[in-house]
C-alpha cells in the first residue's frame, strides 16, 4: 500500500515532543518551507525501494490467493489475525507493560476467523464471545493487580484484529467475493494514492494536527475523489450496478479507512510507539498497514451487501 495523504505542514514523528529531523539547519526558514523540506526528509528516511517491494509482494499474494483459489485468502487472512494480534499484544506489553491474554487470544482468534466462514456472523460472534471469557479465565492467574486494564486491552485486541478481520472473510465466501474483496481494497488503495498525490500537490491545513500532524484536509479531499472513482468502476465491472452507487461505497470505504489510520495513530500516540512491529521493510509491522484495512472490511462487508444483496 501507499503512504497515507499527508499535508506539507511541519512534520513531527509519531512521538509526542520530538523536533523534525534537521530543525535546527531550518531555523528561521518559512514554516511552509520548513515543513515541505521535513516531509521529504521524512518520506525518504524509510526505505523506499524496500516498502514498494513489499507492497507489491503482498499485493501479489492477495491477487494470486483470490484468482486461483479464492478460499485461500482465507487462509491468507487467518495469517493475518494471528500476527497482527502478536504485533498489537506486543505493543501494549511494549509501550504500557500492559499483558493480555495472548494465547487465549492467537488460539480464540483463528476460531472466529474460522468460523465465520461456515456460519457467518453468528459462528464469529460465538467466537468471539468464547474468546473473551478464556481472557477472563487466563487473567485471573495473575491476581487482581491491573486486572481490568489487561483485561481491557485484551477484548480491544479480540475485536480490533480477529473479529474485523472476519468482515473480510464474509467478503470473500459470498457471492462474487473476488468482485466484493477487490473493490473493498481498490477502494482503499485509490484512497491512499490519491490523498498521497494531493497532500503533496496541495495540501496546506492539518486535517487532525494533534494526532497525526502530516494529513490534510487537501489531502483527504484527494482521497475521496479516487476512492469514488474506484466505488463506481468497481460496482459496474464487477456487479453490473449503476455506477452512482460506487459514489456511495467510495466515499463510506475513504471515510472509514482515513479514520481507521487515525484511530492507529492515536493508539500509537498513546503507547509511545512508532510503529506496531517491524516485519515489513519501509512499512514497519503489519499493523501499520493493516490500520485503515480492519474497520473498513466492516463498513465494506454491510455497505456492499446493500448494494448488491447476498442471495
């Protein structure tokens, strides 16, 4: 995937505090200035040759898992839960010394990924609920001692990751699942090119300069007109819908996956984290790519099933 829409305004690390890189060399520069010079510093500071390898390395993997086979992406997203719950897990533990239920969680998680597929929202939500009352059972080893906050973070980390990620599983066992999973991505990819490009071009006013310093609204207007774009060819290609309706899907699946990344952000923010993990080269973790993907495949799953209703 492609780097979020971002604003060139002053750019800050995700850390709270921390100065841009090289603001001292900048001093007394114009602010507009300094800020397109640090968002470059700050775009070219991760490897870029790296984070495209790897974005199209996954890209391909979800492509062949769909067209050969499109059951295999759920297996491709059982993948997926199970290391974005031990990249989250270890954050919290990183971040906050908080400790979750983690194996209640990898072992519950794959059951609702599972699950979901032969029964639905009622198997994910048995799951689930399963799920939650081994985290409870798990806790009570520990005693009472921050028993709550654990326990907290370990029903967020249950719905965050696995439950979300059921969403997408329905999307891809309905009917013309490899039409509902590629508009569901292409939507979210248009939206992250298309914010990137305008934020570039054009962007000037945070959109949320508290919690991620770098998006504009510029930005998030660019967004939406290519996610648009992609809901309207993606509902007439692949359903034969009168394309006004891809208006609507686009513009829900933006919306989401910009406050998706932003939610990310503000996790992070509160950890004291710059990124979830580091198994992706020039990305970070999985997580960090997996922020405006999880609440999305929700919106994406009841929205397109208005849309284009499951037998």
């Amino acid at each position: 995937m492609t780097p979020s829409p971002d604003a060139a305004v002053p750019v800050t690390s995700d850390l709270p505090g921390e100065a841009p890189a090289g603001a001292a060399a900048t001093a007394g520069e114009p602010q507009l200035v300094r800020g397109m010079k640090g968002y470059k510093r700050s775009r070219l500071g991760r490897n870029l040759i790296a984070a495209i390898a790897v974005g199209v390395g996954l890209g391909a993997i979800i492509l062949l898992s769909l067209l050969i086979v499109p059951e295999g992406f759920v297996v491709v997203l059982a993948a997926v839960t199970a290391i974005g719950t031990w990249e989250l897990a270890g954050a919290l533990r990183r971040g906050a010394g908080i400790r979750v239920s983690l194996p209640v969680l990898l072992a519950g998680g794959q059951a609702v990924v599972w699950l979901s597929w032969p029964f639905g929202v009622r198997g994910a939500a048995i799951a689930l609920t399963a799920t939650v009352l081994g985290c409870l059972i798990w806790r009570m080893r520990e005693g009472a001692a921050h028993f709550v906050r654990d326990i907290g973070a370990s029903l967020f980390v249950a719905v965050y990751v696995p439950l979300l990620v059921a969403f997408a599983v329905q999307l891809t066992v309905a009917p013309q699942g490899v039409g509902r999973v590629l508009t569901f991505l292409l939507c979210v990819i248009a939206s992250d090119v298309g914010g990137y490009a305008a934020g570039v071009v054009a962007g000037r006013h945070p959109m949320a300069p508290t919690i991620s310093p770098k998006k504009s609204w510029e930005g998030f207007a660019g967004s939406l007109v290519a996610g648009m774009i992609a809901g309207s060819l993606c509902v007439a290609l692949f359903f034969g819908v009168p394309w006004y309706w891809g208006i609507l899907v686009g513009a829900l699946l933006v919306a989401t996956a910009t406050l998706g990344d932003l939610v990310e952000s503000l996790v992070k923010r509160d950890l004291g984290i710059k990124d979830m993990g580091t198994l992706l080269p020039g990305h970070g973790g999985l997580m960090d790519r997996l922020d405006s993907l999880l609440p999305t495949a929700f919106v994406a799953w009841a929205v397109l099933g208005l849309v284009v209703p499951v037998a």
